[in-house]
C-alpha cells in the first residue's frame, strides 16, 4: 500500500458519483494511472510526503458528462447568426465544433452526447479529425436525425423519401454510427402553455427501427414532448427520451418500469425566458415560466419514482452556452428537489451508461483515475466548477487544464492522454 509507485491523495471530500452523501476526508490512492482503493483519512499523515498528494482544502468528484447537447451550435441569442450557422459548410463549422468542446472540457465535461445536425458534420469531424489526446473530450453522435416530412426536425436531420419507411431510410443512408436519433413531436410553444403535437411515426414504424437497431447493436434517442409522441416512443421500445415536456404521469411510470432513460433539458426554458426581450413577437414570458415550472413537477415526480434520469443540457439552443450551462442545470435539478450528489449522480454515473462509457461516471477502486478537483467544500457547489481548481486524468493533473489569472481563457491543450473510446 505504501509502495514508491502509488500515490495517496488525500481529499477533503469525495462525491463517487453513486448518488450517496459526501464522503468527508478520504484518500484516494492511484497506481498506474488506476484508483486501486479510497479510505478514511485517519493515519495518512504518516506516509512518506513524497507519496502523498495533500487536496483537503479540495472536493474530488467525477468527469462530468453532458448527454444532450449540438455541437454545430452555439448558444447565439443573435437570430441571424443562428440561421447563418445552419447554412454553414463543413469546413466552417469545424472550428465551431472545436470551440464548443474546449468550453466543455474547460468546465470539467469531457464526455458529451450530440443531438445531431442536418449534414452531419458532427459524425465527419469525429470520423477525419477528432483526435482526443489533443482535444479530450469523448463524444457520441448520431449523425442525422430523422423527422417525417413538413414536421419539426429539418434543422438536425432529414426525412424519409415519400415511398420509403423510417426503417428504410436509415438503412439507405446507413451512418457510421451506433446511435440513432428520431424526432417524434414538434417544439414546446412558448404562447400556449401545454400544447401538444401528434407523434411524427406510429409505435409500428418506431419498433421495426428499434428492433433493427437493436440487432444493430445501435441505441435510440427519440425527441419527444407530450403524452402520445412519448407514450409511442416508449412503447416502441426506445432507449431514451429527450426533453420530455408534458408528458405526464402515466409515461414516467411506464420509464420507469422499462428502465427507459431520461434527458429532460430543463434550463432551454430558463433560457428563454431570460432572453425573452430579444423574442418579444414569438415569446409569451408567462407560458415559458409555466413550461418551466411544470418541467421542474416531472423531474421531481421522475426521482420519486426511480425513473433513470441524466442530465443534459440541449447547449447550442437559444441562450444555452457549451460548458457553462452544465451547471445551470444542476442547479435546476436542485430546484426540483434532487440532492447535489444526487445531481452529480445524473451528471456522471447516468450519463456514463447511457453512454456507454464504462470508464467514467463514478470514482471508485478499478476504474481510471479521472475525477475533477474542485477547491473548497460540497456546500459551494455547483457554483465551483465553473473554475476548477484542475482535474485528474489517468491519475495525473491534467497539464491541459491551466487558466489564465483571470479565469477567462483556458490555455493551449498540450496533447492529453485521455483512456477510453470514442463511442460514435
């Protein structure tokens, strides 16, 4: 235990990311890069110095992991800009989805899952140029999403042709990629509180695409608001909901008899109500803090009834930053009545198995030792990580994770190595 090659570090508190209290006053010892035991802190002291590494004015928790964002998209309130950045090529966007990642890795989110874009660009960069021992963040994406056509959806995806099935079209476009996204509903409306679409496929077409998937070896994401679009999602069999506005009671039940996850993207409408004034025309206040309000009920209602939940932002939408938006979320999920490790739960263990990332979501003996390091004590956040102290990757301070004075500008990455696969 007390071998030249281990380091014991010892921590203030430790969040694992299983969703139980802080532990106070632990060692984490690492060798190789691994976490190969966590113990009270009680005689550590008495170790050699030079095998310790003394964090206890600190907080360790997990990577954290954003299920739900678009990376082609920035978080723009500007109007023109939004619609300049969905006609943008391949090459402009490049940089942009660069960027985006940088703002996660920056707050400590070095794992996001993409909603998709209507070229899939996303899918491109990840397949010719991602490299994340130089940029370290792993990411999923669907490619192209699917919609029916003249319904919502063209902005992240396209339609099947008019003489071939859901089925058919994403065996025609065949995207390397074993994840696939559906659009079953429309968008919230921000003038009437609670309206509702008609689901965009039948529970038919939805399960023969679920079960090819599943044969695949491919996942499912389904946007979908409202009672019928979730309930035929659900009941088709796929593996996540997104966004999840109104849709009631009954399907949270049936969620969590399936075991069927959650992304419910709370803060797109604290967004918008707090850019409301840029929108005055399209934006009625008081509907969008009642959507928000009602958003808030569900959550709660999915933790009393043991619905898997993971934390997502929907960053790139309006008024929805890469990174920082993390934690506005959290604090959301705090609101409706969630617990912080709860929270963090959401954010690193959920996300990392709906994910698939069998290396991240939770601090514990076996598992690399990637984990943020936050200064100060669990009362302080989430507000802390919006500039941590470092973070630990392979058991070693991350030499990429260095700020300016200011807190403002993360400086160049100098090639990281980071374990684990991309998972596309």
């Amino acid at each position: 235990m007390t071998q030249k090659s281990s380091n014991h570090i010892r921590v203030g508190s430790l969040i694992d990311g299983h969703g139980g209290p802080a532990r106070k006053k632990q060692v984490v010892v690492v060798e190789s890069g691994y976490i190969v035991d966590i113990y009270d802190d009680i005689a550590a002291e008495k170790l050699p110095a030079e095998l310790v590494t003394d964090l206890t004015h600190c907080v360790i928790l997990p990577i954290l992991i954003d299920s739900h964002v678009h990376l082609c998209m920035s978080g723009s309130i500007d109007q023109e800009f939004r619609e300049k950045q969905l006609e943008a090529t391949y090459e402009e966007l490049v940089p942009m989805i660069e960027e985006h990642l940088r703002h996660h890795f920056s707050h400590g989110v070095l794992a996001v899952r993409d909603g998709g874009d209507r070229s899939g660009c996303v899918l491109r960069y990840l397949e010719e140029r991602h490299d994340p021992s130089a940029l370290p963040v792993l990411v999923t994406s669907p490619g192209r999403a699917y919609h029916r056509r003249d319904r919502y959806g063209s902005l992240i995806g396209v339609c099947p042709e008019d003489d071939e099935s859901l089925l058919q079209a994403v065996l025609r476009l065949a995207q390397p990629t074993r994840l696939i996204k559906v659009v079953n509903s429309g968008l919230n409306s921000m003038t009437r509180f609670a309206q509702q679409t008609e689901p965009q496929f039948s529970r038919q077409q939805l399960g023969e695409l679920v079960s090819e998937a599943k044969r695949l070896g491919c996942k499912v994401m389904v946007h979908a608001n409202g009672e019928d679009p979730v309930r035929t999602a659900i009941k088709a069999g796929c593996h996540s909901i997104e966004h999840g506005f109104f849709m009631g009671r009954q399907n949270l039940e049936l969620m969590a008899e399936k075991g069927v996850y959650w992304v419910p993207t709370i803060y797109t409408m604290k967004a918008y109500a707090l850019n409301a004034e840029h929108y005055r025309a399209s934006i009625d206040v008081k509907v969008v803090e009642q959507n928000l309000a009602h958003q808030l009920e569900q959550v709660a209602l999915a933790r009393e009834l043991g619905v898997k939940v993971a934390l997502g932002t929907d960053s790139g939408s309006i008024g929805v930053l890469h990174g920082e938006s993390m934690m506005e979320e959290m604090k959301l999920f705090m609101r409706a009545g969630f617990s912080l490790a709860e929270t963090i739960g959401c954010a690193t263990k959920q996300g990392a198995q709906l994910l698939g990332l069998t290396d991240l979501g939770t601090i514990e003996p076996g598992k690399p030792a990637n984990f943020l390091v936050a200064r100060g004590t669990p009362s302080q956040l989430p507000r802390k990580l919006t500039y941590l102290e470092t973070m630990y990757l392979n058991g070693q301070p991350s030499q990429a994770y260095r700020r300016d004075p200011d807190y403002t500008t993360l400086r160049k990455f100098e090639g990281v190595a980071f374990s684990g696969k991309v998972r596309y």
